[in-house]
C-alpha cells in the first residue's frame, strides 16, 4: 500500500451497502490480490465489508453518528503467499439534522414550577427551560405557545380548547431559553395559578 493510513467519511442513515472509498495495494510481481479486514471484532465485521477484488469498502448497515462517530479497523492485502502490512482505516460518520429534540426542563415528571415571591425579584428569570438534541450541531429554536392552533399534532386538545388559555402574554424568553416575568407596564405577579406551554421547532421536525 502507498500509505499505511487512510481516512474516509460517511453520512448518518446511509443506504444498505454504500460504496465509503477504496484502498489500492500494488504487487511487484503482478500478481492478482485478494483483500480483506485484518482481524476485525464482531462490530466491524457485522457494519463493514471490503470486495476482496478490488479493496472497495462497503457500510453494510445504516450508520447513527449519535451511537458511534468514529471506526477504525486494519485492511490487508495478499497475493495468495505473502501478506502485506495492514493499513489503518478510520471511517467518520458524518451527522444529518434527524433527531428530534426533548425537553429534560419540564417534562412529563416536573411539569409545575412554584415561584417563591418571598426570595423572587421579579426582575429575575424564573427558571431555564432545557431542551436536549443530540445532533451534533443543534438547530432547533424554543418558543413560548400563545394559542393552542401553534401546536403541531395535538388535535386530541380541541375538545378542551374553549377550556384552555395560556397566560404566555404575561411571560417571555430571553435568547438562553430563560422563563421571565413580563413586567413592563409596572405589572405585578399575582399569587394564582398561570398555564404556560412550549414547543421546539426544529425545521420540519417538531417537539
């Protein structure tokens, strides 16, 4: 091989059998080679495959960048009496916008907030809404709903629509996702219950 190192890169989701890149051994005495994976593990062998014809390598599987970036194995080449030294490939795979994005701050299981007024000052931000994505570069942006029609997929809600009213004119975001009190207007935060809802947009994938 004219190096012993060679570095390929793949999308995420790819199709069963994508071509990923090719390695080239020469022999001097002409001889037909045969190529193959150079003591692969069990992951390897069951993701990767390389044509003994020719050294293409081959994903067999779709690959997830959220459960491995990175592989690396040895290729190594053979004319049938001697082999060659083995090569390092190292496969990266490249990340598409395909997870959806999860609120941890709240959630199903803390879902209500309760403001001490005693230690609040309403200046103050009342807590940080946070949405976790696992892409690699995150692109989704949170919103505070104000009427229930912004609500993708919850149509199960519109019987209770003449019941629901959100309080979200009395609050806003700031850029790092934290919760405030809107207080222009000199306005007071009374005691009582406020019914606030959320959602993430994440281009044409929602939360």
């Amino acid at each position: 091989f004219p190096r012993s190192n060679y570095e390929f890169s793949i999308y995420e989701n790819n199709a069963p059998n994508s071509f990923i890149g090719q390695v080239i051994a020469s022999d001097i005495d002409n001889d037909s080679l045969a190529y193959s994976l150079d003591n692969p593990s069990n992951e390897i062998s069951s993701l990767f495959q390389v044509s003994s014809s020719d050294g293409k390598i081959f994903a067999l599987h779709p690959l997830d960048r959220e459960q491995s970036d990175q592989y690396t194995f040895h290729v190594i080449a053979s004319d049938g009496y001697h082999k060659s030294s083995r090569i390092q490939i190292q496969i990266t795979t490249l990340d598409l916008n395909d997870e959806i994005p999860r609120f941890v701050f709240p959630n199903d299981h803390n879902d209500t907030l309760i403001i001490d007024r005693t230690y609040w000052h309403i200046n103050d931000y009342i807590c940080q809404i946070d949405v976790q994505d696992h892409d690699q570069i995150p692109n989704h942006t949170l919103l505070l709903v104000h009427q229930l029609d912004q609500l993708k997929n919850y149509d199960y809600l519109a019987e209770q629509k003449p019941l629901l009213k959100f309080d979200s004119s009395k609050f806003y975001l700031d850029d790092e996702a934290r919760l405030f009190f809107n207080s222009t207007n000199n306005a007071i935060l009374h005691e009582g219950v406020y019914y606030l809802a959320f959602k993430v947009r994440k281009k044409d994938i929602y939360g």
